[in-house]
C-alpha cells in the first residue's frame, strides 16, 4: 500500500525524534502514528511515564515527549515491568502495520487491494489534541478511516489542517457561547509535513478568481491509512489567502467556496502529486463535490468526450449525504460561480449555462449552485446515512429523477456505526475480553459473540459503571475547579459546572451540537414538572448538558443560554450543569458515565446520530426520539422511546406531544428502574436493560459492519468493471 513506499523525489519523515534514551525511542513512532489514540496499552507506555505532564498536555503525545522531565524517562528505563509493556506494544504494533496481507480486505479481496479508494472530508475526528472537527459528521470521517485501517482497505483520505481548528467554547456568566480562536502550533501535532528533497514543502495548487493559491500537504498516519491534511498558509500565498484554511464552516461564501474548490480541486491534485491513482472516490458529505469537476477536467483533457467522462466518473464515485434540513446543503449563488469558475469552464470545453447546467438548482432566493446536485448527478452510488434518512433523501431529491418513483430513486441508506476500540471504556473492555471470549474484537460486529454480555455477572457489570460514573464526576469536579482557580468566575457558574452532582443519583446526558432542532429545552419545557423530579426525596435526577453552538447560528446560542439560565436557578440544588466545550475527551467521560442517554431531535431531522451508539457499547441506556438510528435499533427493552414512529405536522404540537411523553416514561419506567434495587442493592432490570442494550446494539452499530457494507454496496461496485468480471471466472 500507498503508506509504506513513499513516491520518489518526497520526503515524508517523522519531524520529531525527542532525543529520546535508544532503548524506548520508538515512542516517538508511536506519538505520530494515531493508532495508539485506540490501542489502550499503548496510551498506558506514554501515561506510566508520567501522569502528571500526560493529563497535563491533554493527551497530547507529541507535546509530552518533548515536556517530559529527563528523569521520569529514566525511571522508566530502569521499571522492567514498562520495558516490557513497551517491547509488548510495539510488536503488536509493527504486527499491525506489517499485517498488510492478512488484514480482513487482503484476504477476502486480494484483487483489489491495489485499487484506492480515495476518502475526502471537510473534518476529522481523530483525537481531541486535533481540532479539526466540529462535531457528528467529522467523527464519523475519523471512525471511517481507523475502521479502514483495521480491516485494511486501501483508503487515503483527504481533508484540511484548519490553522486554527474548531473553535474554544467558554459560557458567560450570562449564558453567552463565547468563541475562542488560537493558532494551532503544527509542531504540537502528530502531522508529517510533505516535503520535497531540498526540504521545501511539495505544494498543491488551483487558479481562481485571478489567482492561484497555493497548499501544502501534512500527512497523518492512521494506523495504516494516510490522511493527507492541506493547508493554504504558505509564504507563496497573500496574506488574505493564508487565512483561507484557518476554520471549520465560515459563513463567508467566499471563503467557504475557496475551501471547498481547494478540497475538491487542489486535493485530487494533491493525490496526483502523491502518486495516486484512485479506482474509487468517496465523497463524505458535498462539501468536496468540486473533485468532481477536476476529475472532469483531466478526462476532458485526455480526450473524452463529456458523455463519456461522466459515465466514467459516475460509475467510480460514492456520495454519502448526511443531512435531511434543507439548509443545511452548500449551494452557492451563481455570482460566486461566475467569480470563481469563469477561467474553469473553458478547459472543460464548456460554456457557462452547460457548466451551471451541472448543478443549477431554483431556490426562492434564486438561482443557486448546489454541491448536493452535483454530487449525486455524478455518483452512481448515493446513500443516506439511516434507513429513515435514505427516505427522507429519496424525497427530498426525487426531483433531480422526474420519471422514477419515489421508492426507487437510487440513494440507498448505510446506518452509521462508531469505531468500537475508540469509544469503549477500557475496564468495560477488559470485562469484555474477560466473557466474551479474546477474539470478540475480531468478531465484534458478529451478534453471536455478543450473547455472551449475559454471563457478565450484575455485580460486575454494576461495579464498573459506577467506577466509570465516579472517574466522570471527579472530572467534571477538576473543570469546575478549574474555572474557580481562572479567577474571574462567578461562583453560580461554578455550581452550574457541575461540583453538586451526586454519583449515586439517576444521571441524565445531553450533550451535542446546540442547534434548534435538537431541542436541548424539551426536557426543561415543564419546569414545575421537572424540578418535582430533580429534587424527589429518595429518587431524585441529575442532568448533565454539554454541546457547541455554530458561532454563526443565532438561536443556537440563544438555545445555550435559555438552557444555562435555568441551570444557574437554585430551586434545581444544582442538579442541573452544563459543561463548556465539548469535545471527543468530554464526549468520552459523559458516554461512560452516565445512566442515561438523551435525544430529542425534532424527527427527521436527526440523519442518524452516533453518540447514542457510543452510550449503548458502554451500557449507557438510549432515551431517545424515535430519529435516526435510534428507530432501527430500539427493540422495546434495550432503552426508552420519546414519542411515536412518525412525525406531525405542527412543529408546536409535535413538541408538545414529545414533552408529555418524555416526562411521562421518565416518571412511569426509568426513574423507578432505577431505584428498584435488590437486597444487595443492586437495580435487577436496569442491569438487564444494560446487557440487553450492549448485546443488541453494540455489534450492529459498529463502524466495522458499516464499512463492511460500503465495501460490498459501494466500493466495489465502483470498481471498474473488468476487475469485478475477473473474479467471478
Ligand atoms: C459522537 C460525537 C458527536 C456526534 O453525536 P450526535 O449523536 O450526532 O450528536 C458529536 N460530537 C462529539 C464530540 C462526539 O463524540
């Protein structure tokens, strides 16, 4: 693969060898390669050096290598026991890396283990050191290409080194989402430049607008994938175009339709420098679709004809659309087009109405370009990302198929799924590997492995979740600590970042992006009502919020504050928090260690959703909307249900409707499970509901069944068509 043999005239060597001692300086391998980020032992070799510097970088390999004091380094080289963890881990890690034949795709299709698939993102969610995502749909690229890596899939991936990542999230004393940038110290990260033979960075670019701009390459290693990351601030670029790469989602169009041509356009590019020839092009979300248009153009210059170069590029390319709001797809008014493409369409020998023709879409607003419509008129391969969102999808863009009913509209649905080794809680994976078996991890999406949650004795099982629900309050104790120790905070702000929660109370999580949809405020629509539960003598609730609005989105930030008022109000003894910034850290405490997960999305609205699913493998109960993947895999015991499978007209009634049944399931069935216990104090049905949610759940909504299925759905019908031929003779 790719990975291992770097094309000539590139240098792509670690930066970075921290003068480490020789006998463990391959810890410095180890820091640059995101593998560790799933691999709990070898997290352990850089904490078991030294605690303290490795909370204190905030897991940061990179940055503690170099923080580290020379003599716990020592320490290490004189503990046998480390030595021998550290020679452990890395056999199994150059076992993995050299694996490359015996991975699970090699075996099963070794024709195809030389044709690339090619992954392209605007974020990633790999490791909360890397800030280049904002939420859901970045974590799902990150999930995408770690899964990709264990099963050994041929796949680069493609995305942006943002210069200054997603943003801080810190909450006024008012409630206020306050926004706090920093320039991100590439340095500190675990990215590899790509640099030429002289040591200058090899540079991709694309003209527009009057202009070329120029991007450098940084290269992630992920496991075994490559993720290519680009970056605009270079010296070759102006100052106003160095800029161009330094946010996730800006609401600037024309910063927003530069990044996307230089994803799309400078990033097929980019894998042309790098010596790729990719046999299929997975587009995760529109925000890369201009790829399209760059593939369009080296086929046209190679001599085909439009027609044929779009069936060419359609028969190789998967567009995977993630969300059912019509808002939010990326259309550009056709100013913008004419601005940025004028110089692009002549070399696609074509005139303006053919190259708007692509992608035109009406809009009440009027004529807009729309990535979506590009991407699905050249991918012969489209899916949603459940099966209510593939319905949904079939609907809202049936009218790109005039003469095809609904039901047949060629957008299928994959059911998202979560990359198991990233989001399972380590001792809950030792109790794992302890009943299901040593190989449940190479079985994990194979249900049958899984019956075996039921042996996993209650008072175990019950053990470890109250030690994961007290490592989450210990931690919300430090942030909250934290903010009291900055100085400059109100007391009522510390209160409300959660030093009153009570680890042997019934505790709810609501944590994710704030966008008015979602409806944060529902469980707080009857404030009477729920202040009777939070502060029942005997069975009260605590409820823990957490999410980022967008900086742009208004009522999202209103969301936030009508949330936090009521959270700074005494009469809830403080058993109402919110917690700034969320991130896959705080995510990854709040999945753990809560009893019960949250989700009130206004139905459809929700595409899939994954946090629910990283609650679920970690015996955390779903209380959700029956949205997304929720409404696949609830089976009447495996968690709650807010509401009905459908959805009302009367956005007002519907929420209505949704708070009466929310209030009423959580009186009727979850507070009382609950607080059923045995006489050795243990809550009988909860833990049957908890193995029972695990067992169900876990393998079905695992990333690896996911990417099972866009190999044999997508991928390799992609594929060209003389290599599928070739294996059926
Ligand atoms: C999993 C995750 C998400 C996506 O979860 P949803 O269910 O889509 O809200 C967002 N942010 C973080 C940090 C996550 O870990």
């Amino acid at each position: 693969m790719k990975s291992e043999s770097e094309p000539r005239g590139q240098n792509q060597l670690i930066p970075n060898n921290f003068n480490l001692p020789r006998r463990i300086k391959r810890l410095a391998d180890l820091a640059y390669n995101l593998w560790w980020t799933w691999n709990a032992d070898a997290e352990r070799l850089f904490r078991n050096i030294d605690r303290y510097t490795w909370e204190d970088t905030n897991h940061n390999p990179v940055v503690f290598l170099r923080r580290v004091p020379r003599q716990r380094l020592n320490a290490a080289l004189h503990n046998r026991r480390y030595l021998e963890a550290y020679d452990h881990v890395l056999r199994s890690f150059d076992d993995y890396m050299k694996s490359g034949s015996s991975t699970w795709y090699a075996q099963q299709f070794p024709e195809h283990c030389n044709q690339p698939i090619a992954y392209f993102s605007t974020e990633f969610g790999l490791h909360q050191t890397m800030p280049i995502y904002a939420g859901g749909l970045g974590i799902l690229s990150g999930d995408h290409i770690k899964e990709a890596s264990d099963l050994g899939l041929p796949l680069v991936a493609v995305g942006f080194l943002y210069t200054q990542g997603y943003f801080v999230q810190h909450i006024s004393e008012d409630g206020w989402q306050e926004a706090r940038y920093t320039r991100l110290s590439f340095d500190n990260l675990p990215v590899i430049p790509v640099l030429d033979l002289t040591g200058e960075p090899v540079l991709t670019s694309v003209k527009f607008a009057g202009r070329e701009i120029f991007a450098r390459m940084w290269r992630v290693q992920v496991g075994r994938v490559s993720l290519y990351l680009l970056d605009t601030d270079v010296a070759r670029n102006s100052d106003s175009d160095r800029q161009l790469t330094s946010r996730l989602y800006t609401s600037d169009l024309e910063m927003r339709v530069s990044q996307e041509i230089i994803l799309g356009i400078a990033g097929v590019r980019a894998l042309r420098i790098l010596g790729y020839n990719p046999s299929v092009y997975h587009m995760n979300e529109g925000h890369s679709a201009f790829l399209i248009l760059e593939r369009l153009r080296e086929l046209v210059d190679a001599g085909h004809d439009h027609e044929t170069a779009r069936q060419i590029i359609r028969k190789s390319t998967v567009f995977t659309t993630h969300t059912p709001v019509p808002a939010g797809h990326d259309e550009f008014p056709i100013w913008i087009i004419d601005k940025y493409f004028n110089e692009f369409w002549p070399k696609l020998k074509m005139d303006r109405d053919q190259f708007l023709d692509l992608a035109r879409h009406q809009q009440p607003w009027g004529e807009a370009f729309a990535m979506a419509i590009l991407a699905f008129r050249f991918s012969e391969h489209a899916n949603g990302v459940s099966e209510l969102h593939g319905q949904v999808a079939r609907q809202m863009w049936s009218f790109l198929w005039p003469d095809t009913e609904v039901d047949n509209i060629p957008i299928t649905h994959i059911t998202n799924g979560i990359h198991t080794s990233t989001w399972l809680a380590r001792r809950l994976s030792n109790l794992y590997n302890r009943y299901l078996g040593p190989d449940w991890l190479q079985n994990l999406e194979n249900p049958v492995f899984w019956e075996a949650v039921q042996h996993i004795p209650d008072y175990e099982l019950w053990a470890v979740h109250r030690h994961l629900k007290r490592k989450l309050l210990y931690y919300i104790q430090d942030r909250a600590r934290g903010l009291w120790l900055q100085g400059n905070t109100h007391p009522v702000q510390v209160i409300a970042g959660g030093v009153l929660l009570d680890p042997n109370v019934l505790t709810i999580g609501f944590a994710r992006r704030f966008a008015t949809y979602k409806r944060a405020d529902l469980i707080l629509s009857d404030m009477e009502r729920l202040l009777r539960l939070l502060n029942r003598p005997g069975m009260p609730v605590q409820i823990i919020f957490a999410g980022k609005a967008h900086p742009a989105d208004e009522p999202g930030k209103r969301l936030i504050q009508d949330v936090y008022r009521l959270v700074k109000q005494h009469p809830n003894g403080g058993r109402l928090v919110f917690l700034e910034d969320y991130d896959m850290n705080l995510a990854r405490y709040l999945l753990h260690g809560v009893d019960v997960w949250l989700n009130t999305p206004r139905r459809p609205n929700e595409a899939s959703g994954t946090s629910g699913m990283k609650a679920a493998l970690n015996g955390v109960l779903n209380f959700s909307i029956l949205d997304g993947w929720w409404r696949e895999g609830y089976n009447g015991f495996n968690g709650w249900v807010i509401g009905d499978d459908f959805s009302m007209e009367n956005a007002e009634e519907q929420d209505r409707t949704d708070a009466e049944s929310l209030y009423q399931t959580l009186e009727e069935s979850i507070i009382p499970a609950y607080y059923d216990r045995s006489s050795d104090g243990l809550p009988l049905e909860w833990l049957a509901r908890m193995k029972n949610s695990i067992q169900t759940l876990a393998p079905r909504f695992s990333l690896r069944r996911m990417l099972k299925e866009y190999v044999t759905e997508m991928y390799h019908p992609a594929l060209p068509a003389h290599d599928t031929e070739k294996k059926d003779q």
